[in-house]
C-alpha cells in the first residue's frame, strides 16, 4: 500500500509539473482561456489518480458501461478535433500570443466535420473525459470534481470564444449562430 501512495504522489507531482510547464505563460495572463484550461487539467489529474483503482472494477456493472461509452467519445473527438486543426486550421505565425499552444495558432476558421455541430470538440472530449473518469467510480466528492472542471472547461471555452472573435472577427460571430459549445444541438 505505501507503494501505491508514492506512485500517486510521484504521478501527481509530475503530472502537474508537465501541466504547468505547458501552462506557464497562460497562468502569466489570468484573462486567456489556457488560464481555465490549466484548471480543468489539474482537476482531470487528480480525478484520474482518485480513481485509478476502480478502472477495472466490476467491468460490466451499468457505470463501468456508462464510463468506458463517455471515454470513447472523449477519445474520437479528441482524435477528429485535432485531425481538422491541423489539416484546415493551419499554423499561422500571425498568431504569436506565448499564451496559445501551437495547435491554437490556427489561421483558418475550422467550420467543417465535428465542427460543423460543435465549436470546442477538444474541451467537449475533457468534459467527456472528466464525467468518464466519474462514472468509473462514482461517489459526492468525483461529481463535484466532474462539476468543477465542467465549469472550468465553460469557463475556458467563453474566453476563448472572446478571443476568437478578436482574431478571426464576424466570420466566428456568424459561426456561433450556427453551432454549439459542447454537445451538438444541446449545449
């Protein structure tokens, strides 16, 4: 047992030492989205270490179920999302923001396959992520962890919208009107 709390805390440590190195100059600058982001990231690590011990448990009880769906859906719309940055965003060195992270530095509004329906399908993915990992082993103090980053990821999700419209102007306004946040044609 003393040896799965110094694996935790040694995963934690590190963990959170990666996040904040990708981190660094949005937790400089409180007003960018990779502000909020960290937060959820953070929330997400601990969630995971929580429940690390529960991923396997009763593998086919309905939360198991209900868990591994949502993790799937995390994992095709992490892999979609990014698929479109990178092929229609395309990398503009216009955008020298230190706070964005390269795939952020698109110059190409990406209004095409999963982002057609949503505007965020990678925060869409963590919001998946952080219910999955509830759903693994579900108790008060995970919801409220599921919660809090749901409303961190909100939160990032607003202010990078704020941002967008700054770069990209009346083409994402117009696009807002068209699509939603997270989930298509619910939120």
């Amino acid at each position: 047992m003393p040896g799965i709390i110094v694996f935790q805390w040694s995963f934690l440590l590190l963990g959170s030492a990666g996040i904040v190195f990708i981190s660094r100059h949005s937790l400089l600058k409180p007003r960018s989205h990779g502000f909020y982001r960290f937060f959820a990231w953070e929330i997400l690590l601990g969630m995971f270490l929580l429940n690390g011990a529960g991923w396997f448990r009763d593998p086919l009880a309905w939360y198991q179920l209900v868990s591994w769906a949502l993790l799937i859906i995390s994992l095709g719309l992490v892999i979609e999302g990014l698929r479109l940055l990178r092929e229609i965003g395309k990398r503009s060195a216009a955008r020298q923001e230190p706070s964005l992270l390269g795939l952020e530095k698109t110059s190409h509004l990406v209004t095409i396959g999963l982002y057609r329906s949503i505007r965020h399908p990678l925060y869409s993915s963590l919001m998946f992520l952080s219910w999955g990992i509830f759903f693994k082993s579900p108790s008060w103090p995970d919801a409220g962890l599921a919660l809090l980053c749901s409303l961190f990821l909100i939160a990032t999700a607003r202010v990078e919208e704020r941002e967008n419209i700054s770069f990209f102007g009346a083409e994402y306004v117009e696009y807002m009107r068209h699509s939603k946040m997270f989930i298509p044609f619910v939120f």
